[in-house]
C-alpha cells in the first residue's frame, strides 16, 4: 500500500492509503503513535461500500449477512481528493457511471471526524442502491503484529426501552470474528436499533 496523503487534525493522524489497483482507504491514528505503526500484509477496506439492487452479491458465504465486500465496492476507484474549507472531500467511481463522494470534515478543537458518503448515477440506466455505508475505517491494528490476537475489544451499550445503557465489552475471539483457519469465510457482526426506537437493542455507539 501507498501513502496518498496525510493530514493531521489536531491529535488525530488521518492517513489515505492506495493499493496497486488504486483502491482507496483511510486510517485514522494519534499522532503519539505514529512511529508504532507496523507493514503489515493486509486487504485494503475501500473507503466507499455499496451495492445496487442486481449486484453480485460477496463471496466468503456472505450472501444474507451483508452487502458489503461485494465486487460494487471493490470496483471503486480513486479519481480525485481536494480540500474545501474543514472538509477533505475524496472521490471514487467504478469508470461505467457509479460516482461516490466521501467527505470528512473536522473543524478546529474537535477531538472527532465527522464522516459522510453521497452517491451520483452518471450512468444511463435507473440504479437503486440497497446500501451506500456511511463510514467504512480499515486498518484497526496497525499496532500489532499478525492478526492481533487478543488484542482488540469491541464496547457496546445495550437497551431495551428505558434507555438503561448497560455496557458490554467482549473481545473480538469471543463473537466469532477472528480470522478463519482457510482466511476465506466471512465473518460479520451486526447490531443496531429496533423500528422507529433509535435505542431498542443498542446504542447508536461502538469503540
């Protein structure tokens, strides 16, 4: 992978990668640890996931998990990035019409990004998008050697309707989502709110 460019927001390291077929990521650091960052050999996570109804759905037994890490994703590539006032503005296109614009905006004194994806069909045909992700952030262990066993955990707030907040903390081996013996089968984890109650279940929230 290739540095694209590097911005320092505050005490926060932004860093915009490209691999060989000029695929966009991000990785988002503190400055302090910068010179702990290792090379490691892994897949870079687009910055842009999507799908459009009629899609190949992903491989790695994916299918009805997710709709991520599907070949619309991997066929975003970087066109251009430029900076409009606090907002880093990075986009990608498949070359046959689907055109996505990330933007990531943080403002002098935040200790946060804000992060949103827009998409633009300059194609002939109708297209419905079944997904257009927010946010994707690759690179989570850039710390730790291999795969990083034992090293990371995943927080989240349960509730059911009285907004009761109980934290849950468990590793990433204990849901399943370390990598698998054949590195080839998917491993997803999906959480998130109950019809119109945005804390039903969980917490719109995850560290």
């Amino acid at each position: 992978m290739n540095i694209l460019r590097e911005y320092t927001l505050g005490d926060m390291l932004l860093t915009y990668l490209l691999d060989d077929e000029q695929h966009v990521g991000m990785r988002l650091i503190p400055v302090s640890t910068k010179d702990r960052v290792l090379e490691k050999d892994v897949k870079l996570e687009p910055l842009v996931q999507l799908h459009a109804r009629g899609d190949q759905m992903p491989a790695g037994y994916g299918n009805g998990h997710t709709m991520a890490t599907t070949p619309a994703s991997e066929a975003m590539k970087f066109v251009s990035q430029e900076q409009d006032g606090d907002t880093i503005i990075t986009t990608v296109s498949d070359g046959a019409g689907r055109v996505a614009r990330h933007d990531l905006t943080w403002c002098e004194g935040n200790r946060a990004v804000r992060v949103s994806v827009s998409f633009e069909n300059q194609s002939e045909r109708d297209i419905t998008l079944d997904l257009l992700a927010s946010l994707n952030v690759g690179m989570l262990t850039p710390f730790t050697p291999g795969d990083a066993v034992n090293a990371l955990r995943l927080h989240r707030a349960r509730s059911n309707w009285a907004v009761e907040g109980l934290l849950e903390t468990m590793t990433i081996e204990e849901l399943s989502l370390e990598t698998a013996w054949s590195t080839h089968a998917m491993r997803v984890e999906k959480f998130g709110q109950l019809g119109s109650m945005p804390v039903r279940g969980y917490f719109p929230f995850a560290a």
